[in-house]
C-alpha cells in the first residue's frame, strides 16, 4: 500500500513538473508565471548586403516534441522591409499558425484536389491532377515544410529544356501555386515558395494560327463531301468551341430569329462516357447571331437528320455525341493533309473566325461572341492583323488625310 507520506511526495513531484514546464514556457514565450510580458526580442535581422539585402530569423516557439522552431527569410530590399517580415513571421507565432505538418506534397495534392469536388467542374480537376503529375514526379515525397523556391526554380527550367510550351509551363505553375496556397490557408506551411516564382519574359509573341481567305474556300467545297461538314461550319461561321458545338442542342438553335445560344458543352471522359456541363464562365455562356448561310444549313441538317434522345444538332452514327478526338486526330488532319494546308490544329478554325470578324466588327464585338472573360484575352491569343487590312486601313487614311489637305487648300 502506497503510505500518506509517498501521496504528498508524488503530488509535491507533480507540483514541481508543472512548475518547471511553466519556467520553460515563460523563458521561452517571453511569459512571466504572472502573465505579464516580458520585454525580450525574438527575431534578429542580419545585413547582408548594405541597404540592399538583409537576412531575418525569427524564433516562433516550441514544437510537439518541445524542440525550438526558427524561420528564416532572405529579404531584398530595405531594413523597413526586413523589418515588416520579421513582424510577419512573430505574428504567425502569436496567432497559432506556426508550421508544424509533416504532410508530403503528394498528400496534400491530393486532399486538395478532394476539395475541389463541389467547386469546380470534373473536366478542371482532371486538367489539374495532370498537371500535378509532372510536379510530384520532381518532387512528391518532399514534406510540405522543406519545399523551396529552388525546387519550382528547377521544375520550370527542366520542363522548358524538355520542349514544353511556355503556356504548359505557366498552367502548371498557376495550378502548383494554388495548390500551395491552399496548404498556407491551412496553416500546413507558412509561406507559399511558388509565388516567389517569375516565369521568363516572353521574347516574341507568336500569331494565332487562323487560315487566309484562300485556305478557307479550299476546305470548305472540300469539306462539303465529309460527315463533319457542319461542324467545321458552325465553328468557322459561328466561333464555337469544339466542345460546344459537339454539346449544342436544338432547344438552343433559333432558326427564325437567327442566333445561337451556349447553354452546355460535351466533357468526355472515356470513349463511351460523357456529360453535358455548363460552360465554364459566365461570359461563356451567350448568345451569338448566325448569318443566312449558316441558318440555311442547320435547317437542311435539321430535316434530313434522324431524331437523337439527347435533342443534339451533331450525332454519330450511334445518335451518340461526336467524339471530337475523332474529329480533330483523324478527320480534320487528314483533310488538311489532303489539302496541303498548314497543319494547324481543330482549334484554329475558332481562331480564323475571330481573326477574320474582328476586321470587320472590332475588338470589343468580336470579345464578347468568343465567351472571353476580357479584350485582352482575345487580342492575345486570337486576333491575328492582317497584312491585306492593314494596306487597306493605310488606304484610307491616306485618302483621309489628303482630302483634308485639299479642303484646306480650297
């Protein structure tokens, strides 16, 4: 039996135990046992290079396992910047959001992407997982805590040396530094390294790939004898995506009045599995006016197509939704070859239309029957000047300008 006196002496053990993790707690936290705040500095900031260049340390207390945790920060610019982020990481500790995760980037990935199951579409969460790929073979294992600028650095360049396009490289970075972001909202890490990250200038923007004039006489009459003849019409005449022309219905085709709404578009997922989604933004989602040549070809295709139980304008020969993989891999690219065209992708027949419209329309027209989200994407990416407008606006304003010369000389 446990005597009186081993009781008093065990409680007087437990006393002194709780006593000495509260001297810890005070010597480390800056706390006095009287809950007054001790005057005590706990970050230091080092000059590295005079006026320019300063590191910052900051300690933010005690780990699970009672080691000391310390942040670094290499800061370039002023000491009053040096001195904000010394601020900003002795807030991370007085707010509770110190980094304690042992979580690998690979686990975190994909917790995220489960979170993204009610927010965003399936076709946008298959587009990030493969994006991630090429980030978690570079470095999957690493734990979250110990990923660095170095590490997306050295991703970038090896996905420039291997021949990947810019565009490639800016998704995938856009994608990594969200999924970043989302571990420093968690408190799973402090900072986020990706958007450390600058992507290389752009030495020389390339033109959109959009067809002349003759180009597009020749695959039309040629285009006339294939099965896909409407669908390069209603992207060519219309500005359509591929995925919204194989999702167009005919609830949504308006013959009288002459114009065409985008209410859905075809996600694929396997050759036999699909569903109808909604567009992905709101400007997406529009109403775009179609010209006699197109309305007189959709009635014809209208009563001369056998009736589909999805109400769609283009079907297999199943009455299923047309496959656009078929479309673009193997018809088109064989008419092109046929042809002798430049082999541009599907795609281009979207971007020979807006190039082509906006010399006639303007920037701001030609923006919004795209579904874009602002002018500059569609300038961008899309609108192609060419030389023969350009001769002609030049034309003009001679005209213009000489014109006004003689009036004034009159």
């Amino acid at each position: 039996m446990t005597s009186q006196y081993q009781k008093k002496k065990k409680h007087k053990a437990n006393v002194d135990t709780v006593d000495a993790v509260d001297a810890l707690s005070a010597k480390f936290f800056g706390k006095a046992l009287e809950g007054k705040i001790m005057p005590r500095d706990q970050g230091t900031i080092l000059e590295l290079e005079k006026g320019k260049k300063y590191l910052v340390k900051a300690y933010l207390g005690l780990d699970d396992n009672f080691k000391r945790i310390y942040k670094s920060k290499t800061v370039k610019g002023t000491l009053r910047e040096a001195q904000r982020v010394k601020r900003e990481l002795l807030t991370l500790k007085d707010t509770g959001r110190v980094d304690r995760s042992t979580e690998t980037f690979n686990q975190h990935a994909e917790s995220w992407l489960k979170g993204l199951r009610h927010s965003v579409r399936a076709v946008t969460i298959r587009q990030y997982r493969a994006r991630l790929k090429t980030c978690q073979k570079a470095f999957g294992d690493t734990p979250l805590k110990k990923l660095k600028l170095a590490d997306i650095q050295a991703l970038c360049n090896d996905m420039f040396d291997a021949g990947r396009a810019r565009r490639t490289v800016e998704y995938t970075h856009t994608v990594l530094k969200s999924c970043l972001e989302d571990a420093v909202r968690h408190g799973k890490i402090i900072s986020n390294p990706a958007s450390l990250y600058k992507l290389p200038k752009r030495t020389e923007r390339k033109p959109p790939k959009a067809f002349s004039q003759t180009d597009i006489e020749r695959l039309l009459e040629a285009a006339k004898a294939t099965e896909y003849y409407l669908f390069y019409c209603l992207m060519l005449f219309a500005g359509l995506r591929p995925s919204e022309v194989a999702g167009l219905t005919w609830e949504y085709v308006d013959l009288d009045q002459g114009f065409i709404r985008v209410e859905k578009t075809i996600t694929r997922f396997t050759k036999s599995r699909w569903s109808f989604e909604q567009p992905k933004t709101k400007k997406s989602r529009r109403t775009i006016v179609i010209g006699s040549f197109l309305a007189d070809l959709l009635a014809t295709h209208k009563l001369n197509s056998p009736a589909n139980s999805y109400d769609l304008v283009l079907t297999d020969d199943m009455l299923e939704p047309v496959d656009i993989r078929t479309v673009a891999n193997i018809a088109f690219k064989q008419l092109k070859k046929e042809l002798d065209l430049p082999d541009y992708p599907l795609y281009s027949l979207r971007a020979t239309h807006l190039t082509h419209f906006e010399q006639v329309a303007g920037i701001q027209l030609t923006s919004k029957r795209a579904g874009h989200a602002n002018i500059q994407i569609t300038s961008h990416h899309y609108v192609n000047p060419q030389v023969e407008a350009e001769k002609q606006a030049v034309f003009l304003f001679e005209q213009k300008l000489l014109q006004s010369a003689k009036n004034t000389v009159n």
